[in-house]
C-alpha cells in the first residue's frame, strides 16, 4: 500500500535534479491565480495547476495555453489544492484541500475527487478528527492501482488513508516519520509529508517486491500484487531471466524465444543446447530477457506479444497455459484496450512478463541479477535455493526478495523472484529432481570382540526370531481384516435388497390403470412412503397439457404445482432404479425427486426445479440469453469463480454418494448435461437411470474403493 510513496520519493530524489539541469520554461497567466501545485495528464497533454487560495483548477499546455477546469464553489473560501494526483485507472483527479486555521474560521483539510472528463466533484471527504498534537495539515497525495488514497498530514507526520467510496481512516502516525525538525518541515510541508515517510518511516519499501501468493487466480479482484513488479531497482532497465518449462509446442529454443519475444540464441548458449534442440516435455530452460520499467503502472515487465488462436481463449487462459503464470489476467486486462469479451481470433494481445531489476540493497550484498522461477508441484525454499546455489542463490534472499519469512506458504504456479550473484547457465545450476530422503539404517546389534563365531551365531538367532514375529503379526492381521470385511458385507447385505423388476399395481383407479411396468410391489409401498403420488390429470394442468412453451429440453417440461415450480420428466420403461436411488438420498447439491406419476405405462417423475437449466447449455453458450441476469448471464458466461463453485458441488455430491449412502452408489453416467444449475449457479447431479450400488449389484464389476474420475471445465473465461 506505501509503493505509491517511493515512487513519488524517487521522483523527488532522482528525477527532480535532473529535471532542474535540463528544464524547459513554460511561461503562461491567469488572473489572480498563485500556483500551489500542479500535475501532468498524460492523456488530455497539460499540466493541471491548482491554485492558492482561490478553489480552482486550471489546464496549462506546453505552449503555455490555459484553460480554466473548475471552480469549486462548494470548498470553505480561501481553500487551497496543496496536493494532486491522477488515478487513470478509475478516471480520477484527487485534490487534497486545506485552510489553515485562523481567529475566526477554523482549519478544514479534505480530499475532493473529481471525474477526469466532466470534473464533477465524486466526493468530498474531511480528514478525521483526531487527537494528534499539532493541527493537521493535509499537503500531499498518492494512489495505489486498488483506488485507495493516501493523504500526508506534515504537522504531525501521519497518513491518512481514502478509499475508493470515500471513507477515510488514520492509516498510520508514527514518531519514525519525524525526519526533520519542525522549523524545516513547517517551510518544506508540500513535499515533506511524503519525503518524511519515504526516508524516516519506511526504509524497508527500498527493499523488494511482494509475492502475489495466488491472488493472481481471482481477475475481479484487482490487487497492487498482481500487475507485476514496482519499479523500485537502482536502475529503470536491466539483464533479467525467466525460466520456462517445454511444452509439446514451445520444445526448442525457436519456438520458445517466439513465445516469449527472447533470442534464441541465447537461450541456447545458457541452456547448453542448440537452437534446434527438441526439449523433452517439462524441461526447466532458462531464458534471458531484457527487463524494463513500463506502463501506466510503473511495473518492471518484458514486452511480448501473442496473437489469439482459437475462440474461447481468454486473458486467464493465455496468462496461465500459454505463459505458464509468467504474467497474470490482471497485468493483461491493464495492458490491453480489450474488454475481456471481446477477445477474437486473430487478435494481437501485449504480454506483459513478469521480470524485475535488483534493489539498491539487494547490489549492496552482492546480487546482481533477478530470475523469475515458476514454482512447481513440492518446490520448497530450500530446493529453489539448492537449485540456483550455484548462481548464488541463497534462501534468505530470496525471503527477503519477496517479502516473505520462513512460515509463508507458496503456491504451485505461481512466480517468484530468485536473486542472483552470478548468471544462471547450465553449469551453474542444478535442475535433478530431489530424491526422496533415505530409509533409517537398520538397527545394529552389539557384538563381542573376544567371539567372532558366537556374536555371529547369536544376530542370526535375533534374525530369525523378528522374521518369525513379523510373520505371524502379518498373518492374525490379515484374518482379522477379512472377518472384519465379511461381517460388514453381511450386515450391508441384510441392510438392502435390490428392487426386481415385476408388474404395478393400480395405485389409483382414476388416473393408473394396470400396465407393465418394472417396480416391484414393494417398490411402489416404499416410494408411496416417501414421495407424493400425483394424479394424471394435475400433472396434466401443471404443465399446461405438456404445451410446447413449458418444454425444458427433451421429455422434461416445466410445471407448478401449488404454486410451487417443478420438473417433470416424461419417461417409458425402466425407472425404478432412478426411483430407488433418489428416494433414499437427501443432499443439497443431488436433484431432489418429489413426486411420480403413472398413466398408461408411462411414468411421470416430479423433480425440484433447476431455474438455470443444465452445466451444459453455461458451457457451450446455448440459449444462456433468455436465463435472466446473473453476473454476467446477460453473455451465458460463468467466471472463474462460479466454475471452481460448481466443481466443488459436484464433488461433495460425488463423495456423498461413494462413502456416505449405505449401500455406496456410483452415477455412471457424469457429464455435463447432467449437471444442473439452480438459481444462485449451484450444481445438483441429476439423471440416476444408470446408477448403480457398488456391493450389491453384481453386473457392476469389482472396483476400488477410491471411485476415480474427472471433471473438465471448459473454455475457462475467468475474469
């Protein structure tokens, strides 16, 4: 959250000097306006002046053309703009306000925001009161790439924060801020509020970046620590590395310096391999890049380029398999004028890799370059500093690098940064994967230096009775699991009986007349017990004589009965097994089975309603424009987070029906369209016509216990 007060420190430091040595006068008036403080826009060209005292804001060009931008009549009279500041981002100019105090009026000390093209006021919010011991003096502002904003009070060397809405807090007041004297301070207030917190209270923002520790997963959420890198290196550009790990596409140098705008070249030379070389699959190659500091964000990256190839990449997609989480959806959407809908075939995408120059602390102790390592499945610190230790990796520093300590978790596929003494080449790094750590050493046993033969004699004895032992614990094991097993088989056997198919009986002489069907009597006393037995005909009225309009898809149709909405699936022959299953199940992410009906030897299975139809209709974008709105169905598109949600239904359902139902059952019959989705996009398993009991049906073959199996989620637009 304080990065925004080094890059502004820096400005002063670096930039500022330089500036005075080369500077270009713009000469310019306006009647009655002393300049306080001014800012450029990069996209209107000009320079905007706030001034003193007079509530105004005025545009000055390079060629010293002024316009006025507005008067803010609302701001306490003799209100002065001490500090300004762009967010672009969100197409704010925040001003921060002040009136000293006097005999008769009061100090005010505010933040106004203002739209970028209209400059109507946002908001306008006073600093809180607090009980700081000098009055306050609000003089300068930041902002971070969440829109939070960061106004320096001088008189008493504290920060407060705004956000977005405009709620205002203290951020942090601290006797570590007092880096000059007050006498300097009270002449320096425009600038010290920062300076103060840049060199007394924050020494460790010079060090390194942050680790984006998977919130790179999420593209709504807009985080500092997944656009890339700040730039805070001593210096704007420099040597840097990537590693990569081959593809069946990108195997060789070509087609991997392509990828990532690299030369090949030098791949090979680091990688000890020719341009041609065909990698095997997962090969770690490292990648030297040039390394820049660029974007409206001010991030450290290495420019490439990738053009879209089939329909239904998104910026997530590329970001994460294209690039191997080398960038992220948030740093793409920033560097790109694409609404993440419209992304088409054929369209050019900037790809802003992750890469960053070393710290003025980190050349202190030595480093001298940065590696970017996409951490894989059981990296540990240790193994990441054990394979680049002979390119001086260490791992404090790369603790220290990524602001982390030796508790922190890191994730699988995600990037972190690796600092270096030397180049990371083939020699001086070490790929092999760790071997596991040895087996204890078998027990010794002691032995007698006077009797070679009977010390020999008496191990062998020892020997032969744990063998023995061991034997005979393995065998009473073995026979107590398998009276363990059959006992529970037996009870489970006793527990349930199958349902043999065999003819209906008249359940209800108005509307079931006799007709083959396959539920045995017994079936249709236990369904009776536990579901409602509808009559033809309001099965009839609910769905409107079964009318084209209330059709779902298929044989199912929409009714209501009671008011209540329902499904009501149209089924010949054999449904006692769907019967059987969902009568005896109860669970929120399993479709709920209410009611049947039979007529005519056709039965009528009354389900809940599913209100936004089946898994498969999302996944492949049918007819999602009629469903209403929800987030973004208004485009039948589910993002990231509703997939992951619909996932985890669909497993608890699973793990239900597996360990949790007596006897366990298992679908066979899982896809997509199977799936359906209610009115908060939560997933109920639906359609059991094929399940089956996995101990007592004996055309199911025998299985492990862990029941295997996968589900895809297609076309990930995840943003």
């Amino acid at each position: 959250m304080f990065k925004p007060i080094l890059v502004f420190l820096a400005f002063i430091v670096l930039v500022g000097p330089t500036t005075c040595r080369k500077r270009h006068v713009i000469n310019f008036r306006w009647h009655n306006l002393y300049p306080e403080s001014f800012i450029w826009d990069p996209k209107s060209e000009h320079f905007v002046v706030g001034s003193l005292r007079q509530q105004t804001l005025i545009s000055v060009s390079d060629a010293g053309v002024t316009s006025s931008l507005l008067s803010d009549a609302s701001l306490p009279s003799n209100s002065s703009f001490l500090g300004l500041a762009l967010d672009l981002r969100h197409h704010r100019l925040l001003a921060v306000v002040h009136r000293p105090s006097t005999l008769t009026t009061p100090a005010f000390n505010a933040l106004a925001s203002y739209h970028l093209s209209t400059f109507d006021q946002l908001f306008l919010t006073p600093l809180p009161p607090t009980t700081l011991p000098f009055t306050t003096v609000a003089n300068d502002v930041a902002v971070d790439f969440s829109g939070n904003t960061y106004v320096t009070d001088s008189a008493n060397d504290a920060i407060y924060k705004i956000n977005i809405e405009g709620q205002a807090s203290i951020l942090s007041k601290s006797q570590a801020f007092k880096s000059h004297p007050v006498e300097i301070r009270r002449f320096f207030a425009p600038i010290l509020g920062w300076v103060g917190v840049g060199v007394g209270g924050l020494p460790e923002l010079q060090c390194q970046q942050s680790y984006v520790n998977n919130k790179q997963l999420n593209c709504q959420q807009n985080d500092t620590t997944t656009i890339g890198f700040v730039c805070n290196g001593a210096a704007t550009s420099c040597r840097s590395y990537l590693t990569f790990r081959s593809t069946p596409t990108y195997n060789n140098p070509i087609t991997i310096a392509y990828l990532l705008a690299a030369d090949a070249s030098e791949i090979a030379r680091f990688n000890n391999i020719s341009d041609v070389s065909v990698l095997p699959v997962d090969t770690l190659v490292v990648v030297p890049v040039n390394c820049s500091c660029s974007g409206a964000d001010s991030r450290y990256q290495h420019n490439a380029s990738y053009t879209i190839k089939i329909q239904g990449e998104t910026y997530f997609s590329v970001a994460n398999d294209t690039y191997q989480a080398l960038t992220t959806c948030q740093a793409m959407e920033a560097n790109n004028p694409y609404d993440f809908r419209n992304l088409v075939v054929n369209l050019r995408l900037n790809v802003p890799l992750w890469c960053a120059c070393p710290t003025s602390n980190q050349t202190a102790a030595g480093y001298k370059y940065l590696l970017t390592y996409l951490i894989k499945q059981g990296d540990s610190y240790s193994y990441i500093a054990d394979a680049f230790s002979g390119a001086g990796a260490d791992i404090q520093g790369i603790l220290n690098a990524n602001k982390l300590s030796a508790n922190n978790i890191i994730f699988y596929f995600t990037p972190i940064l690796v600092p270096l003494t030397k180049e990371p080449t083939k020699e001086n790094i070490n790929t092999v994967s760790q071997p596991p750590p040895p087996p204890p050493p078998p027990p010794t046993l002691p032995s007698t230096p006077s009797d070679q033969s009977g010390g020999s004699s008496r191990k062998w004895v020892f020997v032969g009775v744990g063998i023995g032992a061991a034997v005979l614990f393995l065998v009473l094991l073995s026979a107590f699991l398998f009276w363990f097993s059959r006992r529970r088989h037996r009870r489970r056997r006793h527990q349930y009986s199958p349902t043999p198919p065999s003819l209906i009986k008249k359940l209800n002489n108005e509307s079931v007349e006799a007709q083959p069907w396959s539920v045995s009597s017994e079936g249709i006393r236990n369904a009776i017990e536990t579901l409602t037995v509808y009559k033809f005909e309001d099965v009839q009225k609910a769905t409107g004589s079964f009318a084209e309009a209330n059709r779902i898809n298929g044989s199912v149709y929409q009714g209501s009965f009671k008011g209540d909405v329902a499904a009501v699936k149209v089924m010949k022959g054999d449904v006692s097994r769907e019967i059987d299953v969902l009568r005896q199940i109860n669970h929120s992410h399993i479709i709920r089975l209410s009611g049947f009906c039979l007529h005519q030897g056709i039965t009528y299975l009354v389900y809940e309603y599913a209100e936004k139809g089946s898994l498969s209709d999302w996944l492949h974008n049918n007819k999602m424009q009629n469903q209403g709105s929800y987030n973004s169905l208004s485009t039948g598109i589910l993002d990231w987070k509703q997939r992951v949600q619909i996932a985890y239904d669909i497993v608890d359902a699973l793990n239900y029906l597996h360990n949790f139902t007596n006897p366990p059952y298992i679908h066979k019959n899982l896809k997509s369209s199977n799936i359906l989705l209610d009115g908060n996009i939560r997933a109920k398993v639906a359609n059991f016509g094929l399940a089956r009991s996995s101990d007592n049906d004996n055309s199911v073959p025998i299985m492990t216990r862990h029941v295997g199996g996968h589900i895809r989620v297609y076309g990930s637009r995840i943003h």
